[in-house]
C-alpha cells in the first residue's frame, strides 16, 4: 500500500514537513498568540467520489472548475486526515489563477463604457451584441483582433 503523503506535490511536502518540524520546537513564554494558530493553505485538490466527504476532514471548498478539480484551503493540522480519504488523488500547493478580465479592464480603465467614450474612459470598446472591438486610433476590428 502507497504512503498518502505521496499524494502531496514536492512543495507541500516541504511546507508540511517545516510545519512538523516547527510543532517540535517549544515556542518561547513571550511568544505571541497568535504563533500557535496553524496556518491555512490554498491548495488544489484533484478527488474522485463525493467532495463534502473530504470537507468533512478539513478541506473548504473556495471554488470548483469541474467535477474532480476542486480549490481551497486547508488547516496543516488537517493534512493528514484529508490525504489520508481514499477519494483524494492528490493535492497541490497553490491555485490556479481565474481570469478576471471582466473586472480588471474597467478598473485599469482599458475597457471604454461605450464607443463615443474610447480615448476618455478607456482606450478600446467591444460591442456585447457582435463582439465588435473599437480602438483609440479609430480602426475597426472584429471579433478575432484583425483588422477589417
């Protein structure tokens, strides 16, 4: 039978093991409160069966791309037990960024709010209705970025 804990990507394992290693280390009398909360991780969790059983170990679920992909955070006290669920494949340090262009054009001021508004608000319009893209240099393009 395979270690769980071959489960964990190379740089979990070694935030797992500095964890565990800190956990043997007597803080000192003055240390701050707060140096004895475990950390939590955002990790990716590739799983199979039912994901509400591996949250009941400890995994919260922040956000899911599709049945077997999910992404969250995790307590390090709880690693062992979450790995430990025969429905975990395998878990990743990190997450996957999500593309967020419809928020970060408007407020980078990239996205003008209308055509008559490209160079003053933004510097490139598209149409909602057929993907038209309008630049500040007047040029049309269509859906694909060339020009028409």
């Amino acid at each position: 039978m395979s270690d769980p804990m071959d489960k964990l990507d190379y740089s979990l394992r070694q935030i797992y093991s500095r964890f565990l290693q800190s956990r043997q280390t007597i803080p000192p009398k003055d240390a701050p409160r707060d140096a004895d909360l475990p950390p939590r991780y955002h990790l990716s969790l590739r799983y199979e069966g039912n994901l509400s059983e591996i949250e009941n170990q400890g995994f919260t679920t922040t956000w899911k791309e599709y049945y077997g992909l999910a992404h969250g955070l995790l307590l390090l006290d709880d690693l062992e037990c979450v790995v430990s669920h025969p429905g975990v494949i395998s878990l990743e340090y990190g997450t996957r960024l999500e593309q967020s262009l419809h928020a970060s054009a408007p407020d980078i001021r990239a996205r003008a709010s209308s055509p008559s508004n490209v160079g003053t608000n933004g510097v490139w319009f598209v149409d909602p209705t057929n993907g038209t893209l309008s630049g500040t240099s007047g040029l049309q393009f269509d859906g694909l970025i060339t020009p028409k």
